[in-house]
C-alpha cells in the first residue's frame, strides 16, 4: 500500500522528461487530423470566396461558344477566368473584412480543426464540379464541331492539354504577381508609421497597382508594339523573289503611275498584280466586250499623312481617266493593306471592266495589332479617300457622274464607316456600299441595332425602307438594297464587344440565330474572354463560317447594282470561277 511518503523520482532521460508533461496528444500526433504544417500553411492560405469564383469561372470558360478551340487556347482562356475570378473573390473578401474591422465586427475565426476541414470539403466539391462540367462540355461542344465539320481532338489531349496550359499560366502570373505584393506590404508598412494602417494599405495598393500598369504599358505593350510595327513594316516593304510591277498603263506603279512598286507594301503588290483579265471579263459579258479596269493603290510608306496619300491617289486616277468610267469603287483594306477580291471581282465583271478601284494602305500590322493601334488611321484614311473621291465625282455634270461604291471588310469596314454621319448619309452618298464583318466599333452597325424595327434581332435588324440589308447568310440577301451588311451569327469579331464582360447582349438572350450553339449562355467575363479567343481561329474553317464569308460578296453586289442580263445562270457561274481565288 502507498504510504503517502516522499520517495526519489527514478533516473529518466530528459526526453522522457519532456514527455511526462505534454499531453498524449501531442506526443503521438494523429497525423490523420493534421497534416504537415506547411500543407495546413497552404491549404489556409487561398480565400475560399476566391477559390469558389476561380472556380466557377473556369466552369464558365469551357461553355460553349461559337467556335471551337484547341486545348492551347482554352487553356490560356480558362486559366484567365480563373484568375479573375479569384482576384475578384479575394478583393471582396479584403475589403469585406477591412470594413468589418472598422466596425469592430470582425467575425469569430473558425477552430483551425473545422477550419481545415472545411477547406478540404469545398475543395473536394469544386473538383467535383470542375470534373462535372468538363464532361458535360464534351457533349456541349459536340454541336459545333459536327456543324463545321470539324474533328474534335480528344477529350483527354483537350482538357489535359487546357489543365496543363492553365497551371504552366497560373505558375507565370504567380511569379509576376509577387514582386508587387512584396512592394505592396514594404510601401503599406512604411506608410502605416504616418497613417492609420487601413488608409495605407488602400494607398500602397492603388499606387504600386498604378506603377505596375505604368511599367507594363510604358516597358512591355509599347515597346513591343513598337517592335513589332517596326518588324511587320520592314517585312512588308521587302520584295520577295523576282516579281515585277505590272506592266499595264492602267495601274498603280506601272509605267504611267507615280507610285513606286517598292511602297505599295506585300498585300498592294497583290492587289495590283491580281485581278481578271480583258479575255476573262469578256466571257461572262453579256456581250462579249470587256475593256480592262483601272486598279490605284498608295502605300502607307509613301508618306504618313493620310490626305496626301488620298491626293496621291486622286491624281492617279484622273491620270488614268478613273472618272470616265462608269463606275468608282473605293476599298478599304484591313490592317495589312490587304483587299478581299470577292470584293473587287465581282464589280469588274458585273461592270464588263469599266469600273475603277481604288485603295489606301493605312497600317503595316495585322487587323488584330492594328485595331490596338490603328484604328485612329483607320479611320482618317477612310475619310480622306472617300471623301475625296466623292468631292470630285460631285464637280462632275449630272449625266458624267460615275457610281461611287464603297466597300469594306473587318477593320477596313471600320474605317470605311468614318465617311459617313450616319445611315441615311450612306444611302445618300452612295450608289451601292458592301460591308463585311463590320467589328462593334463601325457606329453605321449601331445605328441600325439601336433604331430596329420591334420583333427584328440584333443578329440581323431591320430598320426602315428597304435600302439598307443586314444578313446572316447568302439567301438573306434579296431585294434591291442600296446597302449590305454580311455579317455571320457565329463571326466572333462582329459580335465581340467590351460590354459583353458585363451585360448579357441581345444576340444571346433574343432566339438564337441557328448557327450559334443551342447550348451557349452568357456569363459575366467568360463570354468576354471565350469570344476574344474565338477571334484568334476566326478564320481557321471553310468559307461562309466564321469571319470567312466565300463569295456571298458576289450575291451582295448583284442585289444592289441589278445587271443587265444576268441571269441565275451566268451568276452561278461566275461564282464557280470566284471560289477558286485564293483568299
């Protein structure tokens, strides 16, 4: 029996020592409940506000859209959204807490224990959805891919492959993104000596938020455009092999121009060494008489201005007596200078050659680098030479005046629109105009969508009087318009717009036009980004899809100029002859 004595505490090790004073717990640790502190570090670092939006953006971004995509662009176009959606849920839930904290309402923080378990648990449910939706998305897309009759790559390579992108992007965004937190933390630190800490935190965040845009747009998007505009332009102005100008007296750098073969740039040299010939014309003229059109092109490296680049071409087509023909069509091209021939072609034949076209380059950087930079020139060019054939064709008596017709494709439709105040101008101004793929920018689109008549979509409105036609496919066009809209219902470039990241557009919430997905929704920032990379493959399919529109020109242009004797029959076979141009 224990007497209640004193007796000596028997020799231990200090580590048993250590060990009789520390509860069992925490001696043999259930490494089941509690992981290894650095993964309980990580998996209590993320907001759970943040991850749920990432989350569910990234659901969004593999919706349906109007185009298919490859897993390299969905990756970058999933990754983006779930990025955003996590800076959104994070921000939310700092200024939440800020304000909270103001207040002295901070809420009570959970155990670390229920903590952790519940981030396990919504993790665990998000990757379920994540996994749910890619699945569902397979079958979504399905409708697109066989409607183009495209082969859809393998559900493993799309979505391993769009997994793959969006961490080697969610790695580089990370390593970029912290270098500004760290000087974030450093300027609130510092600024918190002086200030109340919220209200240095709010200022370290808008001025190094300030100064990173600053550097980002000054060191990284200038430059590089400037690099790149120096690197297109002296790619452009290189001429390639052992191609000569052409030798006809009735073109732009031939032997009666005053323009050198060495600025018109590679897509002028095209323009002005393409085209039909007499013999060709002559066959499809319903009398068999053909004379050869006139073609002027200026380059943009014959001098910056855009009104002494439309003098220039002025003079050239009085020098080839432009104004004596029976009709005047002004083009004007995309950012490289380039001009669709369905465009042209059609009005040579539909004209027996007696028509002349004319041109001005306004940029050396494809459509996408040039809206970013030229839309400005773009638009004066537009201006200049429209307004400047215009002007002369009206000093001219009545009965001498030739057809002015104008016409223009993406950008170059943009820039076209500047001419003219509004609809009823273009009508007035006009005998026939073509525009093709008109972005949201061309303001004469706009016009039309605002003032449509009640029951007509925002895919093809219609707006008062027959003059004015906007379609969606070839049969759409009928009638005698005076002016025509192509424009597809699954051309990303037509229907992207800064305001789809915010507000659900028409086209989607009005009856789907049916070449758009039935399946496909607006949501807030991923319908945004998802259109942004259906621009990138907008031109990757067959004619008649996307931003290619074959030669529904040639239909356009018949509706409007009604042709003597051109029946069904020589149309259908002067299409045949078209769709074997290159584009």
């Amino acid at each position: 029996m224990p007497d209640g004595g004193d007796h000596p505490e028997p020799d231990r090790s200090p580590a048993d020592r250590d060990a009789a004073v520390v509860p069992d717990a925490a001696v043999v640790p259930d490494v089941a409940v509690i992981p290894d502190a650095a993964v309980v570090r990580l998996l209590r670092r993320p907001r759970l506000l943040g991850v749920g939006l990432a989350a569910l953006f990234f659901v969004q971004s593999l919706r349906p859209t109007l185009l298919p995509r490859d897993w390299l662009f969905q990756g970058v176009v999933s990754e983006l959204a779930l990025t955003l959606g996590y800076v959104v849920g994070a921000t939310l839930t700092w200024c939440v807490e800020a304000a909270l904290g103001r207040l002295g309402r901070r809420p009570r923080a959970l155990a670390p224990a229920a903590d952790l378990r519940l981030r396990l648990g919504l993790g665990l449910l998000l990757a379920v959805l994540v996994g749910w939706a890619s699945r569902d998305a397979v079958h979504d897309h399905r409708w697109t891919w066989e409607r183009l009759d495209h082969e859809p790559s393998s559900a493993w390579l799309l979505y391993g492959g769009t997994l793959l992108v969006a961490l080697l992007v969610c790695a580089a965004l990370l390593a970029l993104a912290w270098p500004v937190r760290w000087l974030r933390r450093r300027t609130a630190r510092a600024g918190s000596r002086v200030l109340p800490r919220w209200i240095a935190a709010v200022l370290s965040t808008v001025l190094v938020l300030w100064l990173a845009v600053t550097a980002l747009n000054t060191w990284v998007y200038q430059r590089t455009l400037d690099a790149l505009n120096e690197a297109f332009t002296v790619s452009d102005l290189e001429i390639d092999g052992d191609v000569e100008p052409p030798t006809s007296r009735l073109r732009s750098t031939g032997p009666a121009s005053q323009v050198a073969w060495e600025e018109v740039g590679d897509e002028g040299r095209l323009f002005l060494r393409r085209g039909p010939t007499v013999e060709q014309i002559a066959a499809f003229a319903p009398g068999g008489e053909a004379v050869e059109p006139i073609r002027v092109y200026v380059g943009r490296a014959t001098t910056d201005d855009p009104q002494e680049r439309a003098d220039l071409a002025l003079d050239e087509l009085e020098r080839f007596g432009a104004f004596d023909r029976e009709a005047v069509l002004v083009v004007v091209p995309t950012g490289t200078g380039w001009v669709n021939e369905q465009l042209v072609q059609p009005v040579e034949h539909l004209y027996a050659g007696d028509v002349a076209t004319v041109s001005l380059q306004y940029s050396h950087l494809p459509s996408p680098l040039a809206f970013l930079t030229e839309e400005e020139a773009a638009q004066e060019t537009g201006r200049a030479l429209i307004g400047a054939v215009d002007a002369r064709i009206a000093e001219l008596p009545a009965d001498r005046r030739p057809d002015l017709l104008v016409a223009g494709e993406s950008l170059g439709s943009f820039g076209a629109s500047a001419a003219f105040d509004d609809l009823d101008d273009l009508v007035a101004e006009t005998t026939a105009s073509l525009w093709v793929g008109p972005p949201e920018t061309v303001h004469l689109r706009r016009e039309a969508e605002a003032e449509r008549q009640t029951g007509s979509t925002q895919v093809k409105p219609v707006v008062g009087g027959e003059e004015v036609l906007f379609a969606n496919r070839d049969s759409d066009i009928v009638g005698h318009p005076r002016a025509v809209f192509l424009q597809h219902a699954d051309d990303p470039i037509v229907w992207w717009d800064w305001q789809t990241a915010v507000t659900e557009p028409d086209w989607l919430s009005e009856p789907l036009d049916p070449a758009v997905n039935p399946a496909m929704e607006w949501a807030p920032v991923s319908t945004f980004l998802n259109l942004a990379v259906d621009m990138a493959v907008s031109t990757a399919f067959d004619e008649d899809f996307g931003h290619k529109y074959g030669t529904q020109p040639l239909t356009a242009w018949v509706a409007m100029l009604q042709p003597a004797s051109w029946d069904e029959d020589r149309v259908a076979e002067l299409r045949q002859r078209l769709a074997r141009l290159p584009r």
